[in-house]
C-alpha cells in the first residue's frame, strides 16, 4: 500500500534520505552518453563556510538535478583553491609575525607547511554542508590547487604563453598593498567594495615659477608667480618631478594673498576653476587699487592676464620639498608638461606629478622625458622616497622617517593623532607654501583581501598580454549566455574594454611559483613546462657543476600515479634552491615571485584534468571543455569568470563556459553584508538542522531571481516550511488515507481523458501547463519563476481548489469509474510534482517519491533523481478551460470577500447571487454548480450589466462648491430638480456630459463636473467590482436559510470532536445528542445529511444528557457525545475510573473521600474521553468484560500497585482533560 506519515519531519526524512542516497549510490548510477558539464568554482576550505555560501551551491546543484532529469549525464568535480594572500594572512597572525619575519625568524617551508594545514582546516565542514544540502558533487576525484599535477598544468600553461611571445618582465607602477606585502592585478583591485569613499584631507599648494622660463607675458609682471595644484595625496608630493597642464585650456594669471599669510601673491590656475578655488573668503575686483583694501574674511583678486596651457609647457619651477633630488636625469625634472589627463572639473587646471606613484604619471613622464624621484640606497640600488611597507625611508628628513604614508596600516594601539599627509599639509603651510587645506570625500582602492588603503608603487613584475586579446574576448563573450544579460553585457564587457595586462607576479610565498629562471643581468631566460623538463635541465646543472645533486631524481618521468606526483612538492621552498643553466653556460635563478592565485582558479578546466599530459583529447575533443554551465558571486565578473575567460581566449581562442548565472550576495535582514565584525553572521548547520535544507533552497531560489541581493529572512522561511511543504504533505495524506481505505493499487484501467470530470480535465491542463513552463523556466535559467509556478499550482490549484472540490469523490463508499478518476488524476499530480520540484527540494520530493511509490518498486525508479522530467501532453492543455476555471475562482474569491465584509460565514446558505461578466457569448454554465457548492449560494445567476439596475439604484447629487458661488439661492431649486431625475435622465448625463434644467424660466446647463452620480445597491444587497467582474449576493437570511446553517455547524463541532479524538476517517460512530427546542428544528431538516457527513451509525437523542462536549451554536448551547463502535480505549477508561474509585474508598477517610470524588465528579462529567462510559447501553462483549474488571478489583491487590495506577491516572487522564477543554 502507499506508505503513510503521520507527520513531515523534515529534518528527520533529511538524515534518513541522506542515508538512503549513499545506501544506493544514486550519483554514479546514471550512465547516459550525452554529458552536461559544470564547473565548480573552486572555494578555499581555510574558512568556515557560511550560509551565503548555500545559494550558489543550491543553484549548481539544482540545474545538475535538471540535466539529469532531462537525461544528460552531468560531470560536476569538486575542487578547492588552496593557495593566495587570505591564507598566508590567516598563519601570519596565528604565528603573530609579519612577511617580513618569513625566511627569518621563520623558515619558508615551515611557514608553507603551516599554510598547508590551514588551508584544509575546515575542509570536512565544507564536505558536510554539501552533504547536509544535498549537493551531489564527485569527491572522488576532487582537485587541490597545490598538488603537483595541478601545478605542472599550469606551468605548461605559462609556457604556452610564453612561446607566443604573451609573458613578459616589465617595470610599472601597480597596485600595492602594504598590509599584504604584495602587487595586486587590476581585477582584483576592481573587486565588489574594492573601492570606499573616505574622507582625505587636499591641499592646494603654491609651486614657484623660475620666472625666467616663462612666456614673456608673464615676465614683466611684477613679484613672484606660482602655480596652484590640487592633491588628494600630499604624501606624494616629496616625490614631485613634473606639472602637467592641459595644451588647449585657458588659463589665468591672478593678484591676490594667500589667506594663510596674507602675503600678496599672483597665482596661475585655470580660467574656469577661478571660482571655484577662490570661492570663500575671496571677492573678484576691477582695478589694482581695490585690490589694495583687503581684510581678514575678505580677499580680492584681479584677473591680471589670460592664456592658453600650450605658452606654459616647458617652464620651469622650484622644487616643491626639496629632501632628494633624482638620482639620474636630476637636470630634466621640475617642468611644466601638457597631458590629456588634465581636466577643468576639479582642481586648479594643473596637475602634479610623482612618477614613482601614480600609473598615469608613470607613463606621462616616461613619455615626456621626466625623471621619477629614486634615489640610490646604500648598496646603490634606486628606491623610491616610500618603502614597501609603506613607510617613508630612512634617510627621510624633519621627523618624517619610518613614518606610514597612510594611517591604516598602523595598528590600532600605535595610530598616531596627525596623519602624514596632514603632518605635510603644515610643512608646506609654515613655509608659505599652502594656498589652501581642505578635506574631501572621494573614492580610494582598497586591498580585497586587506581592507586596507592600496598605494601605485614601482615594482618589476610579470605580465600577460591581455590586453592583445581585447576584442577577440569581446567577440567571444558575445556568444556566452549571461544570465542576467546586463552582467554580461555591462559589467563584463566593460571590464573587457578596459582591459590592462595581468599582472601575474606576487611577492608572497604560499602559491604556485613562477617557473622562469633567469641570468643575473636578465639577458637569458627559461620557462619550464614540465616536471620532465625541469629534471632534465637540473641534470644539465649537475653535470656542469652549478648544483651537486638533483633533487627530484626519484620522480619517475612518464609514471602518471597520484603516487609519483605526490612524491615530489614544486613549492617555493624547494624550487627557490634550483639553479639552472644557460645556453651560453651562465647560472640561472628563479624568479622569486609566485603566480597570481585568479591564475590557480581560471587554470581549472585543464588543471583538473592534468592536461596535456593526461587525457588530452577530454579538452581537445570538447568533452571537457567548454562547461555548459558555471555559477558563482557577481563579485566574479573580475575574478574567476574573467580568469576563465583571458585563459581559454588566448589558450584555445575559445571561451570556457556556454551559460552563465552570477548570483547575488546574501544580506541580513537589514540589508547589509554579512560579516563575522559585525557579528551578522548565521551558522548554516543550525538553520538547516532547525528548518531543514529543501526549506532553505526553496526559499533562496523562490525569494528573489538568483542573480539579485536576497536579505535572509527565517520568517519567510517558515512560511515555506508551513506552507508549501505543509500542502504538500496534507494533498499527500489525504491521498494515502483513501488510496488505503479502497485499496487503490493503480493496476485499474487508466481513465481517457475525454471521460474523466470536467474538474479532472482542468486541473490536468494546467498540470500539463505546468510542465511546460517549469521546463522551460529551467531551461533557460530561471528557476525562481519554476519555483513561484510550482508553488501556486501546489497551494492554489491542487490544495486550495481541485482537492477541496473533489474531496467527497474521495468520501464516496462505491468505488466508481468518476472515484478511480479522481485517484489517478491526483497520483499523476503529486508524482509530476515531485519529479519537476526535485531539482530545488530534493530530499522532500525524494521522500514523497518513495512513499507515493512504496508498493511499484518493478513499476517505478528507485529515485526521484534517476526518473525523467515529464513531458507535456499538448492534448491535454485546454487554455478556454484554465480561463473559465480562473474566472472561477475570481468569483469564489470576490464572494468569500463578499461574506467577509458582511460578517456571513461560509457555513451560512445564501438565496441568491448576481454576476456580471463583461464578455460577449461566454458559456460558463457547467461552473455554476462547482461555483454554488464552494461559495454555499442556493442560486447564481449571470446578467448583463443592465439587469444589475434591479438591486441597485443611480444617485446624483448636487457639487455645492462649485454651484453655489454660481448660482446663489438658485441652487437649492437645482437640488430639488436634479433630486426627481429618473434612472433615464441620470444615464443620459452620463452619455453627453451634461445636462440642461428648465428653472423659472431660466435656462441652466450643468456638466457632468458640477454633480455626482454613484451607484447604490439596494438593502439587503452586497456588491464588489474587480477583475471586470460585478458580484452581488443577497444578504437577506430566511428562517429556512437559518436553520440549515446552524445544521453546518452543528457538522462542523461534531468533525472537530472527531477530529480531536483522532478518530480516523473510517471510524463510524454512535452520535448522542441532548435534546432542546433548538435541535429539535435543526435535526427535523435533513437527519441523513448528518449522519453521511460524520459517519454517524446511529443518531440517539436523549432529553438529559449526563456526560459530554458542550459546544455553542451562536447563542445556543448544545450537548454532544460521540461514540465508536467496539471502542477499546472507552474500556480501558472504565477500567481506570474504577481502580480510582476503589483506592479513594479504601484509602482515604469519608470526609476526605467526598471532597475528592467531588472534584473527580467534575471531571468525569466535562471530560469527553472519561464520561463515554455512562448512560450508554453496552453489547453483551463490552458488559462481559466490565463485570470481569469489577471482579479483579474486587481482590485486594497490593498498595503499590494501586498507588502507581492512582499516579499515572492523574498525571496522564487529567491532563489530557485539560487539553480537550481547552481545544473545545
């Protein structure tokens, strides 16, 4: 038979069908040949993963489930990124030591050994919460970024590049971060928040013109000439080598003061920021004598000459802060050059330049020949005036040595009250120099991973020609299906566009090292592509004597075991000790730096599968690649799905993946990120043990489209839990109760459709609908739409409508060919269901599945996830009869707001009810019946909107506001006239707009603004309009309406009792009712209604009823008891009542005895369970066994005993007694 369950513990089913899932190794038992390929993007197990994490998984995880349904064979290999700076941050704290210590106070090898080990710290978590989810994921031949064959793949990957002329060293100012000791490539410093608005303090400073390089203009004006630059970093300026100005803009020279001195100064800025420079304090004047009266809070200017940038370029100027001079070149610097970079929004109009950093001024001033501030270090190295820890060096002057350019990267306790850039700020102010300070807010680069200020710094790094393959990634980007498009569109391809050249070095220790070898003076160079080759190139070095053994001798070349692989470790602590010969016989070191950790992840495709040396056709024949299917954050735009993308264009001129989702971030309730600082964060095994996974799924898949910011709300999760899953298993328990009481095996002949209930046929159809979208939903990526589809059909179409009309099918006790057809149209129901929800629940729909099947196991799969989608039967979709059933319900629904608004229960028969549809020839007699017995009207009846005028009435009343003014006193005679117009009259001002009165001869014409007309039902009739639809009902109640409705009710308490009792739907029952002069008119109405409704065997009337329920019917007060037929447990309570009875006589004196037997007596005449004993007349079975217990009792048993019965009898019977009143 179809298993039943009581309840739906879903947390409980989820460890069971974990369990039965591992028993039968569903995963691998699907072997279909077309196969379906999705990346994982590879997550770094050193941290404990969150409940953000859950969405992306369930989105894989869903659209596997689908492909599988859908008969591919979906290859999804795990793997975990294992490298990178969040790693390295992480030791470095639990060592309490810093980069710098590494290869110090710490070996390399111990502190990558640590890294190892911290890496997989939490790796079993992350196993059990794809487990607890139910994420299906082949661990079995799971990758790690760090093993050997991982790392051989990339190698011959760099070495690709490298042959194609795509890798190469170059010096260049990057992003830095201080704080991680390392470059940063720009798609990581274009991270999501990788940019903050902060509050810096700017200054505008005075720089001072050699006045003999200027045009001859400015020559003859008399005193000193500056120019005015803006900075956003005044920690830069000691580096200052160059001005820039824009060729084309117009510029000013001005007279004025400095604010600070008030000493007189003429100043050059551009014409269009004058204002905005010398906004406060500052007033424009005409002439050199107003320039003369100044005062404190009010400063002149005059505008003394105006030119275009081009007459500047080529000045010169004084050293702003003149600590160093440049080590070389010293003789071209502090001039004034042109730029494009220039603009006249912000500013002055000229632009200070520090080649060492800042990117653009790097470039400008190789350009342009200017020379960027290094000096020459102790060893005659060139540095720039900031080490890169980023503190000034040294030999810095006036206090500033040692001291961080940014007060970030201090700690906390040691953050000094002034900043540098304030410190320099008052520099600059004490010797004249500042012309003005202010703060600002604007945008800075942060460090990902840090969170700290980056700083462009000059460093000699590894690059990729990325920025070659700009349009044929834009070509190629083209063809991936984005879903959303504005992510591809937008987002990737404007990174694409402004794509720079990937910087590939970092200047860290725990990653993949850079396999380049080079000659001290860089003239020769090696990459290594193989482990092969690097073995066979240390022999070279050991034979010529460079290195006395070789390291990794042992390896067997060609032997493609896990075992040899793992043998040997390509970190840094062993690869940093290799050197290797030149061509022309010169040692060849390494460079020192390892690879870019987005290179680890975007590498994956090929790394996976260690091509090219294994299996190289998986990748060349497109088995393997490209993935059919990736998901991950937005925030990958600019990580791995950039990574991927660059690899696989300039690998294979290909992309690597064909679809695409990037899901949004998860939120808290409030909205914001979360963070373990700011102590949001949500432990995802609590919740999923507490609500259970398909609970959580559903709700991120259902909530929001995957690809937008969800705030995680566990109340609308629990309405999930309740609603959804809660339908789903009451539809599934009433089908399993039935399908038991008749013996419903599924082996009858499968009904035609064409035979089968019109209300079958509908519910088919939109079944049928149903497939068809979900497939269609999941197809093409949307899942929240098959969520929301799924979910409506469950609760409105299947629960609220279809099982609620066609439950007395079911009630039925003949076993008609219309009851067959109503068990195989709800069987197809839940098992489709089943089948196109498992994808987003599948431990639910798993165990629904199994229970539906329970008895098919030769008929059926094992499991829901080795069955097929369904197909939709186009015959069976009718859209006129969805439409007609929507309607339908519109009304039912307009009806039940109806008897809502006028306080009528649905209980509560109604005469009559009027619709009006506003559709020419609609034939919707056939829903009358199901639309009366669901709304509980005797009649309903359709008309036109005309024949509405029989319970309503038109009402026009006068507008005074407007008339009055108007008209004077002559508007009350205008009421008084407009007051007798008939319906007619009323319907033509509606039709002209107007309406023309004849008063005292007077001639009036009033437009339809000057009154108002509404319709008024008549008394006794109640209306709504929606949808295009006008419901009336008729709220007038009959005696006769009356009397049936407390007959409703008097079924409904005596179901609740049933119901309360856990009676089951089989049990027939003796009904005794107290007889009164209100039941007397009730039970006279239709006494066989009654009985069929509660299974009532036998209707027993008694004028004083000693025990039972009491109930109220509106003011009425009624008494019932309800008995089951051979009723064991009603024994047992007669057994327990008289061993209390017997004890309290025994035991207790006669005073006492009373008291008790009075408060026993209370319960035994409330409670419905002890009370079915009296007043009943016993079968000769139930009298034999009482006269037996009265003789047993008889015996004087031990104390004991009757001591524990006494306890067990109050501590449970009275108990029990209390929740039955209370329930009543």
């Amino acid at each position: 038979m179809f298993k039943e369950s009581k309840h739906l513990e879903i947390e409980k089913l989820t460890n069971e069908i974990i369990i039965y899932w591992e028993k039968k190794n569903f995963f691998k038992k699907k072997n279909k040949k077309d196969i379906y390929i999705i990346y994982e993007g590879p997550p770094s197990a050193n941290g404990y993963p969150g409940i953000h994490h859950i969405l992306p998984i369930t989105i894989k995880d869903l659209f596997c489930r689908y492909k599988t349904l859908k008969g591919k064979k979906v290859k999804r290999k795990a793997g975990w990124d294992t490298h990178g700076l969040p790693v390295e941050l992480v030791v470095e704290k639990e060592l309490g030591i810093t980069k710098n210590d590494i290869g110090k106070k710490i070996s390399i090898l111990k502190f990558n050994t640590k890294c190892k080990e911290a890496v997989m710290r939490y790796y079993n978590e992350w196993l059990k919460l794809s487990k607890k989810i139910g994420y299906w994921i082949d661990l079995e031949k799971q990758y790690f970024t760090f093993k050997t064959k991982y790392i051989e793949t990339i190698w011959w990957l760099l070495k690709n590049f490298h042959n194609k002329n795509l890798l190469y060293k170059g010096y260049k100012i990057q992003p830095y971060s201080p704080a991680a000791g390392t470059g940063l490539s720009s798609h990581e410093l274009n991270f999501p928040g990788g940019y903050k608005k902060i509050t810096d303090l700017t200054i505008i400073v005075q720089f001072k013109c050699r006045k003999n390089t200027l045009p001859k203009e400015l020559k003859k004006i008399t005193g000193e000439i500056y120019f005015l630059t803006w900075t956003t970093t005044p920690w830069t300026l000691p580096s200052n080598t160059a001005l820039t100005v824009g060729k084309n803009i117009d510029y000013v020279i001005i007279s004025t003061y400095n604010p600070y001195s008030f000493l007189k100064i003429n100043i050059i800025l551009a014409k269009k920021l004058v204002k905005k420079v010398l906004s406060k304090n500052f007033y424009y004047v005409n002439s050199k004598k107003e320039l003369k009266k100044i005062k404190k809070n009010k400063i002149p200017y005059l505008i003394l000459n105006g030119f275009k940038g081009y007459k500047l370029i080529g000045s010169n100027y004084e050293q702003l802060i003149n600590w160093f001079s440049p080590y070389k070149d010293k003789e071209k610097a502090f001039k004034i050059i042109s730029s494009e970079i220039v603009t006249k929004k912000n500013g002055t109009g000229i632009v200070h330049i520090s080649p060492t950093f800042g990117e653009e001024d790097f470039f400008l001033s190789k350009k342009k020949d200017i020379p960027p501030m290094l000096i020459l270090d102790k060893n005659k190295i060139p540095v720039p005036l900031v080490d890169m820890e980023g503190k000034f060096i040294k030999e810095t002057p006036y206090g500033f040595s040692g001291k961080y350019v940014k007060n970030e990267y201090y700690s906390d306790k040691n953050r000094p009250a002034k900043s540098v850039d304030l410190e320099i700020a008052f520099y600059l102010k004490n010797r004249n120099k500042v012309f003005k300070i202010e703060k600002y807010i604007h945008s800075y680069p942060h460090c990902w991973r840090t969170k700290k200020p980056i700083l462009y710094y000059p460093l000699n790094s590894w690059f990729i020609k990325t920025s070659f393959f700009k349009e044929k990634m834009l070509k190629l980007n083209n063809s991936i299906n984005w879903t959303p498009k504005s992510t591809g569109k937008k987002k990737f391809g404007f990174w694409l566009k402004n794509i720079n050249d990937w910087n590939l070095s970092r200047s860290r220790f725990w990653g993949i090292p850079l396999p380049i070898w080079r000659t001290k003076k860089g003239d020769e160079e090696r990459v290594i592509g193989s482990i092969k080759e690097l073995i066979n190139e240390i022999e070279k070095s050991v034979k010529e004597g460079l290195m006395s053994y070789n390291p990794f001798k042992n390896f067997i070349i060609g032997n493609m075991s896990d075992k040899n692989y793992d043998s040997i470790d390509l970190h840094k602590q062993n690869l940093d000790k290799i050197i290797l010969i030149s061509n022309y016989k010169k040692p060849m070191i390494r460079e020192s730096d390892i690879i870019d950790v987005w290179f680890d992840s975007g590498a994956m495709p090929y790394a996976q599968l260690h091509y090219p040396f294994e299996k190289k056709f998986l990748i060349e024949k497109k088995i393997m690649f490209p993935a059919d299917f990736i998901c991950e954050g937005v925030d990958q735009t600019r990580g791995w799905f950039f990574t991927l993308h660059a690899i696989s264009c300039m690998l294979f001129n290909s992309i690597s993946f064909k679809n695409v989702i990037s899901n949004g971030l998860v939120l808290d309730e409030k909205g914001k990120k979360m963070s373990k600082s700011r102590g949001n964060t949500i432990n995802p095994f609590k919740i999923i043990n507490k609500y259970g996974p398909d609970t959580i799924r559903w709700y991120l898949i259902s909530n929001s489209s995957p690809w937008e910011n969800i705030k995680f709300n566990i109340k609308i999760i629990e309405k999930i839990k309740q609603k959804l899953f809660g339908t789903l298993y009451n539809v599934y328990y009433f089908f399993s109760i039935y399908a038991k009481i008749d013996n419903f095996k599924l082996k009858e002949k499968k009904i035609l459709l064409k035979k089968r209930p019109f209300i079958d046929k509908w519910i088919l159809s939109e079944l049928n609908s149903l497939i068809k979208k979900t497939d269609y939903y999941y197809h093409n990526y949307e899942p929240t739409k098959a969520a929301r589809k799924i979910e409506n059909f469950v609760i409105e179409n299947l629960s609220n409508w279809y099982l609620r009309l066609s439950r007395k099918r079911f009630w039925k006790e003949n076993y008609t060919t219309n009851k067959i057809s109503a068990y195989q149209t709800l069987y197809i129901c839940l098992s489709t269901i089943y089948k196109i929800s498992s994808p987003i629940a599948p431990f639910v729909m798993e165990n629904f599945y199994k229970n539906l099947n329970f008895y098919l196991k030769k008929k059926s799969f094992e499991s829901v996830h080795l069955s097929y989608f369904p197909q939709y039967n186009i015959k069976a979709i009718n859209k006129n009869l969805e439409l007609k059933m929507r309607l339908a319900k519109k009304i039912t629904s307009m009806i039940f707001s109806l008897r809502k608004k006028e306080k009528l229960k649905v209980r509560q028969p109604l005469k009559r009810a009027l619709i009006v549809i506003n559709t020419n020839n609609f034939k919707f007699n056939k829903f009358l019946n199901l639309i009366k017995r669901e709304v509980n009207i005797k009649q309903i009846k359709f008309f036109s909107k005309n024949k509405l005028y029989s319970v309503t009435k038109q009402e026009i009343k006068v507008n005074y506001k407007l008339l009055g003014p108007k008209f004077g006193k002559v508007v009350t005679l205008i009421y008084k006239k407009i007051n007798n117009l008939t319906r007619e009259n009323i319907k033509k001002i509606e039709k002209k707009n107007f309406l023309r009165l004849n008063i005292n001869d007077r001639k009036i014409c009033l437009s339809k603004t000057n009154v108002f007309i509404s319709t008024v039902y008549l008394k006794g009739w109640s209306a709504l309009c929606n949808y295009g639809i006008t419901v009336a009902i008729d709220t007038t109640i009959s005696d006769t309406l009356k009397k049936e409705g407390f007959y409703r009710e008097l079924i409904n308490r005596i179901q609740n009792i049933r119901k309360f009792f856990n009676y089951k739907i089989t049990d027939k029952i003796y009904l005794y009712i107290e007889k009164s002069f209100f039941l007397d008119k009730i039970l006279k109405l239709n006494e066989h209604f009654l009985c069929e409704e509660t299974l009532t065997s036998e209707l027993i009337v008694i004028n004083h009823l000693k025990n039972g329920i009491f109930s109220f019917i509106e003011k009425n007060k009624i008494k019932i008891l309800l008995k089951k037929k051979n009723n064991i447990m009603l024994i047992l309570l007669i057994f327990l009542d008289q061993i209390i009875k017997i004890y309290i006589k025994t035991h207790f004196q006669l005073g006492q005895s009373l008291k008790i037997f009075n408060w026993f007596k209370l319960i035994f005449n409330e409670n419905p369970g002890i009370g079915y004993g009296y007043n009943l007349k016993y079968g000769y079975l139930e009298k034999l066994i009482i006269s037996i217990i009265r003789i047993i009792l008889i015996i004087n048993l031990k104390f004991f005993i009757k001591k524990i019965v006494l306890l067990l009898y109050i501590k449970y019977l009275s108990v029990y007694y209390w929740q039955g009143l209370l329930a009543i």
